[in-house]
C-alpha cells in the first residue's frame, strides 16, 4: 500500500511502499526516515523512530 507523508519543515510530499501503513516495520521506518533525512516519523497517529 501506498503512503504519503508530508515533510513539516520543508511541506515537501513523499510517497512510499510499505505493506501495513497501521503497522511499519522497522526496516520501512529506518528506509523512510533516510529517505526524508529525518530521525521520527508521524504515520497513522502512529509515532516512529530511528534508533
């Protein structure tokens, strides 16, 4: 499924591929922090963090 996420700073959009947006593994949270070159993310009300 596809997600989008909005970068709060810079309010670019970003599209990603995860399997279970209600539910990221840690794997896709550590790809999508990369990729927006964040350290936390805000998905589904959902907190997630690098470590």
């Amino acid at each position: 499924m596809i997600i989008t996420i909005r970068h709060q700073i810079e309010n670019t959009i970003h599209k990603f591929d995860v399997q279970d947006p209600d539910k990221l593994t840690s794997i896709e949270v550590g790809a999508i922090c990369h990729e927006m070159n964040v350290k936390a993310i805000l998905v589904n009300g959902r907190y997630y963090e690098t470590k």
